[in-house]
C-alpha cells in the first residue's frame, strides 16, 4: 500500500488459520492450526486502571491459575475470528511476548477477539484495529 499506514507497522506476526475436517476412521469433526501468512503490524498491550475496562496482563490464582493477556494490534489487512497469532516480532527481529512457564522462549498464542476498520476522514478503510486475548492453549499446529 506505501501509505501512512505502513510506515508505522514495523512489527511482524505470524497468522495461525482454523481448519475443520473430518477423521476418515471415526468420523468425528477435527479442527486443527495451519501457518497462514506473516504480516506486518503494530501490537501494543492493554493498560488500564479503571474497573470498567478491560485491563492488560492479570493473573489469577483460585481453583484454577488463569493469566491474562490483552493485546492491540494494528495491520492494513483484516484477521478474523477463526485464525490465531503468534511470534510477534519487534523491528530488530526479535519474539516481545514469550511464554514465561516454557523451558525456551516460546511465542505467546493470542486468539482474535474481534476487528474493526479504522477510516481516513474520507471514510476509506486504511487499516484494521484487532483485539487478542492470550490463549489458554498454548500449543499451536497440527
């Protein structure tokens, strides 16, 4: 595009697509992750202070530990509700958000919560502003 859009998508993050099939012996309906593409984006954590919102990184312990992650992300092509993103890479290449309880750096798994347009003054759609959660599976493939 070479707009004002990609010039502030410095990042990279690898899109993860849902795909349901049926097991020829059972007959059951499987879903598994495949690698979709990679594309460039911004993603910026949740910081909030107010009771009312969403609030960024929590964890949780009661009969079940639970850590809570929210996530911002900007791109020029929409993500939807059926595909998950991984190893978000800062300008230099690096993963920013690695999973903490894995023995290596392992990328964090975000699932999209929901997308939205963001339009020039024109009404021209110039971008997407996706909301992701982190996942509670962390495993992500076949």
């Amino acid at each position: 595009m070479f707009n004002i859009i990609d010039s502030v998508l410095s990042m990279k993050m690898d899109v993860y697509k849902q795909v349901d099939y049926q097991d020829s012996n059972t007959g059951a309906l499987k879903r598994e992750w495949q690698y979709d593409r990679s594309m460039a984006c911004h993603a910026k954590g949740v910081i909030s202070n107010s009771a009312s919102t969403r609030t960024g990184d929590k964890q949780v312990l009661s009969n079940r530990y639970t850590n809570d992650q929210i996530l911002q992300i900007r791109t020029t092509e929409k993500v939807s509700l059926r595909e998950k993103i991984t190893n978000i890479l800062g300008s230099d290449g690096t993963s920013i958000w690695v999973e903490a309880n894995f023995p290596t750096d392992t990328p964090t798994v975000f699932e999209v919560m929901g997308s939205t347009p963001m339009t020039d003054p024109f009404g021209t759609v110039v971008g997407y502003n996706t909301t992701v959660k982190r996942s509670e599976n962390q495993t992500i493939g076949y």
